[in-house]
C-alpha cells in the first residue's frame, strides 16, 4: 500500500486510506511526490529487495538518483505476522546456538542469565524464571537467587517454590508439574504451601550439573495457566541448564580466583609498604643465594640501588667483611637448623666511613619442604654505638674522678662539683658559716720517738677518725693542717644549725679518740676550736690548682680558739653559743686575747651536750 502527501503544507490535502493489512504487508508513507520519481515498480523492487536493512534510505537514494528533491521524506512501516513462523523447536534451538557461546565465554555471566531467563519466558509461556545455587544464603536458606525475572512485574528478585526445587536437586532429575496448584490442592499433606500461597498453575525444574556435583537448579512456573509446560519444554530447560551449570562454575572459580588474587595483591602490597617503610635494612635471598628483596634503607646503607641489587650475590653488592659477616650468619641457621639468629654484630670501616656498627639477625625462608632462601634485618647502629661508648668513658671518667675527689673532699662538695661542673670556678661568696679547727695534742713528741711508718699510721688513724665524724655532720672537710684538720660547717650546702652540727661533730671526735687511747695507750687527745660567722667561702687559687675553703676574720678567730685548746677542750665563741641555743652545757672561761686581735674574745668550753 502507498500513501503520501503527509499535510506538511495546508494546501496539500492529506490522503487518507482504509485498508486492511494483512501479515507481511508493507505501508510506505511519503512526502513531497515520491511516485512522481520512482514508478510503482521500482518502489516495490527496492521494498521487496532481499537482505534491506532500511528500505526508506534505498528510496530516498533512488529519488536522488533521479534528481529528486532533497527534502523527500519516507517511513516504511512492515506488518508482522500475528502467527509465529517458526516452530517452538526451531527457536529453541536458535536460543541455545545464540546464548551457549554467551555462557561459553563471560566470566560474569548475570546479565546473560537474566536475558536469557527472559527469552525461555518468551518461548516457554512462562512468567517467572530464575537460576537456583545450593548453598547458605541470607537467613540460612539452602538456595541462592543468582538470577531471576518476573515478566509481570520485570523483577529480577522472584518467587520460587523450595519444594520443587528441593525434589530436582534431591533426585537429580527435571520435575514437570503441569497442573501444580491442583496436585497441591488434592493433597494437603503432600503439596508444598508455597504452590498454593503463590498460586503456581504449572512449574518445571531441572538440575544444574556440573560433574558428579550439583550445582543448583533451573526453574520455571506460570501463575496464570495450567499445562503451560509440557516435554518439550523440559527438553530445553535440560539442554539450557547443560550449557549454564559449566558457565556457573566456571563463574565461580574465577569470582574465587579473582578474590584469593586480590588479597594475595593486597598482603603483597602490605609487605611491599612495610618492607619500604622499614628503617632496617632488609635482604632476603632466594635458594640460589640471589638477592630478591632490597629495600629503601639497605639501599641507602650500603649505597646500592634496589635495581643494581636484585638478582645478584651479598659479595657482590656489600663490602667484603660485612658480606662474609652475612654469610656466616646464614651458616650458623643452616648448620644449627635454627629459623632465627640474634644479636651478631659487626664493627669495621667501608665506604667513606671509618667506623660502621651493624647489628643483624637472620631468618630461614620456609616453603614446606622447600627451603625457601633467608632473609636478613640489618640496622645500622653506629651513632648508637658510639653514644654508648662515650656514655660509659664519661661515666667511669665520673668514676675515677669521684673516687679521687672523695679523699679529700665531702661527698656533697664532690657530687656538686660532679653535677656542675661550671660551678667550680675561682670565686667565692660571703655566708655564715661555722669553722671547726681540731688538732692532735702530743703528736710531736709522739714522732721523735717512733719510727716514720709508725707516725704515718698512727696519724692517718687519728685524721681518718676526725674526717668521718665531721662527714657525719655533713661538715666539709676544708684541708689537712699537718696533725690538724679545718672544717666548714653551712656551706657548700646550707645546713640548718650549722654551729650545733660543728659541736657536735668536735664532742663525737674526743669521745672516739679517748677510746681509741684506752684501746691502744697511745697518749693523743684533740684539741678543738670552734666560731660562727661570716666569711668568703668559694674556690680559692689559680686555674690549674684550687681549694674549696672558707677565709676571713671567722677562720682566724676559730684557729686561735684552737691553738689556745688543751688536749680533750672544746672551746666555742659567744656566736656560736648563741646559735646552739642551749644544746650543749658550758663553762664560760673569760675573755681570751688571742693572736692578731685588739679586743678579747668571750670564750666558752664544751662539757657535754644538754
């Protein structure tokens, strides 16, 4: 049929025909005289011409050929036959030759599956479909949905009745249920409630096999129509379910594959970022002895690139000594078939550096029986090393200087002057203080009797007691003055009654003297002064050599006090009598004039302590 003049212009009426079309026919709708160009049999040619995809561009072409207008416009429209043409076997067989190279070659084959599922739908009547695994899905079902359509709705999540489903895989055989909801309606006991809930009319199953296993189920129902399905239809559900179960599973197992090598790629790159991040050196050797791991900080240690390392031998990339150090400690887990080996070191020179300290333990590569190769974790602990070293000649240096220090002096000057030693410099500052002067009464005579080691002993027996009493009262011992000792009290650390801690310290040097005379006869007895007072303590002397000492008019007075002491006295002026505050019994002897003063000197002597 041919129809033109489209009423593209009001002055062009429209035509209009009523026709009836029957299958097969075709209607050409034109504009702008197309017939006035191509005659009728030409048109019917190019309409009827075999293997035309677009019919409507051939004719636009032919009307150009014959200079036609360019604005010539067509639609074919053709009637498809109500009928199908084919048989139900024909497109069943044109279904599996399209889709089994589908399934044949896609990895993820969902879209095929519901396509597919769509087109047995078209071929079988049937309205829902879907592909069934055995398996544990949500909520502890034993089948999965892998692929569904519903062609009421064009769900792709449907229904499905586990009983049937369950009967297939069970039996390893297609289930054909023509008239399902009347089986389930005749026998209660016996029918499956989803049948009846669902309202299935007609359902067919088959098994999806892959072997000797089952891998699931394909499953079709109609909701509508009762004996919908028949052999046939069991026929193409088999040969389709042959073609999916190899597809499924071949799906699976790369779906698998392709997981297991994600993670293996993720656990690879962890290992690649932490072996990179390392701040040790890492080397790992294969079987071979052939270095297949070097990372950023063995690079950087040894001054070799990880592409110069890779695929050669530890000698070739490490200086010699530390290659060999290496090496031994890879025959040490070997020969001792130990998997680690701790705590080696090495100490030499390479490179540019005249000292290097390395510290490495070695692990063996296992791989089942297979021994895998080693790998090594080298750090670099020079600086450490050498801190270390320096820490420890301080601290004996500290040692040697506390042991020296501590003979003649207190131990807190010597602490200070260990914890600061900027402090001791030449200098001293004014502070009150109390200044004890003993001295050993009878020693002369003592000397020109006996032989020179006995003086000696005996007088480091005498000055060893003094010096221990005064430490006691955390006196400073200032100097030795021959048979003599002078002390400081208050200073170079404040001491609270400073004057009492002197007397005190002079009361416990008599009372260990006399027993030490009554033990061994010796006729020695101390002779004490003592005064409180002002005075410039600090180091006195030049740079080369110093004293810790006290000195001023307090010093002065306090020597003289002692110098006017008979053996076992204890004699004290009113400053220190009035910082003691009443702590010690004492008998006022009377103004003393003593050496280099005008004035006398109130003077008291120590009997006990109150």
């Amino acid at each position: 049929m041919l129809t033109r003049a489209l009423g593209i212009r009001p002055s062009v009426p429209v035509d209009q025909h009523s026709v009836a079309l029957a299958p097969g026919d075709i209607v050409l709708l034109c504009s702008d005289g197309l017939h006035r160009f191509l005659g009728e049999e030409r048109i019917a040619a190019i309409l009827g011409a075999p293997g035309s995809d677009d019919p409507a561009a051939a004719l636009v072409a032919a009307v150009a050929e014959q200079h036609g207008r360019d604005d010539v416009t067509v639609v074919v429209v053709a009637v498809q036959p109500a009928e199908r043409a084919q048989s139900p076997a024909s497109d069943y067989l044109s279904l599996l030759l399209r889709v089994g190279p589908e399934l044949a070659r896609g990895l993820d084959v969902d879209r095929t599956q519901s396509t597919v599922l769509h087109r047995l739908l078209e071929l079988t009547g049937g309205e829902r479909a879907a592909i069934l695994l055995t398996g544990a899905g949500p909520g502890g079902d034993e089948f999965v949905l892998r692929a569904g359509h519903d062609l009421a709705t064009s769900e792709q999540h449907v229904g499905f009745s586990r009983a049937i489903a369950r009967r297939s895989v069970a039996e390893r055989a297609p289930v054909l249920l023509a008239d399902a909801l009347g089986a389930a309606l005749s026998e209660p006991g016996a029918g499956d409630r989803s049948v009846v809930i669902q309202g299935i009319r007609a359902a067919v199953c088959v098994p999806l096999r892959s072997g000797d296993a089952v891998l699931g189920a394909l499953y079709v129902d109609s909701l509508s129509q009762a004996n919908r399905f028949d052999a046939a239809t069991v026929d193409l559900l088999e040969a389709f379910a042959a073609l999916a179960a190899p597809a499924i599973e071949n799906a699976r197992l790369h779906a698998e594959l392709s997981g297991r090598t994600r993670e293996l790629e993720a656990v690879r790159h962890t290992q690649d970022s932490l072996v990179r991040s390392l701040s040790s050196a890492l080397v790992a050797l294969d079987a071979r002895d052939c270095i297949t791991e070097w990372n950023p900080a063995a690079a950087d240690l040894f001054q070799v690139s990880r592409e110069a390392a890779l695929g050669r031998s530890l000698g070739e990339v490490t200086p010699p000594g530390v290659a060999n150090w290496l090496i031994g400690m890879q025959v040490q887990a070997e020969a001792g078939d130990r998997s680690l080996i701790l705590g080696n070191t090495w100490d030499g020179a390479f490179g540019a550096r005249a000292r290097v300290v390395l510290a490495g333990r070695v692990a063996r590569i296992h791989d089942g029986s297979f021994d895998g190769g080693h790998v090594f974790i080298i750090n670099d602990r020079t600086d450490i090393t050498l801190v270390e070293e320096a820490r420890r000649e301080q601290q004996a240096a500290q040692e040697r200087q506390r042991a020296l220090f501590s003979r003649y002096l207190a131990p807190a000057v010597v602490e200070r002057a260990l914890r600061s030693p900027d402090d001791v410099q030449l200098g001293g500052a004014r502070q009150q203080v109390t200044i004890l002067f003993a001295d050993v009464r009878g020693f002369t005579g003592y000397s020109e009797a006996h032989s020179a080691e006995a003086v000696v002993d005996a007088l480091n027996t005498y000055l060893a007691l003094a010096t221990n009493e005064i430490f006691a009262q955390f006196g400073t011992l200032d100097k030795f003055l021959g048979d003599g000792v002078m002390a400081i009290f208050g200073a170079p650390l404040p001491l609270e009654q400073h004057a009492a801690a002197a007397v005190r310290a002079a009361l416990a040097i008599r009372e260990r003297a006399l027993a030490l005379r009554r033990e061994r006869g010796a006729p020695f007895a101390f002779g004490f002064g003592i005064n409180t007072g002002d005075a410039v303590v600090g180091n006195i002397g030049a740079q080369q050599l110093m004293n810790y000492t006290a000195i001023g008019d307090t010093v002065n007075v306090a020597s003289r006090l002692e110098e006017a002491a008979r053996a076992g006295e204890v004699l004290i002026t009113q400053a220190t009598l009035d910082a003691c505050a009443g702590a010690f019994a004492v008998e006022e002897l009377g103004p003393l004039y003593v050496k280099g003063r005008a004035e006398p000197i109130a003077t008291y002597k120590v009997i006990a302590a109150n």
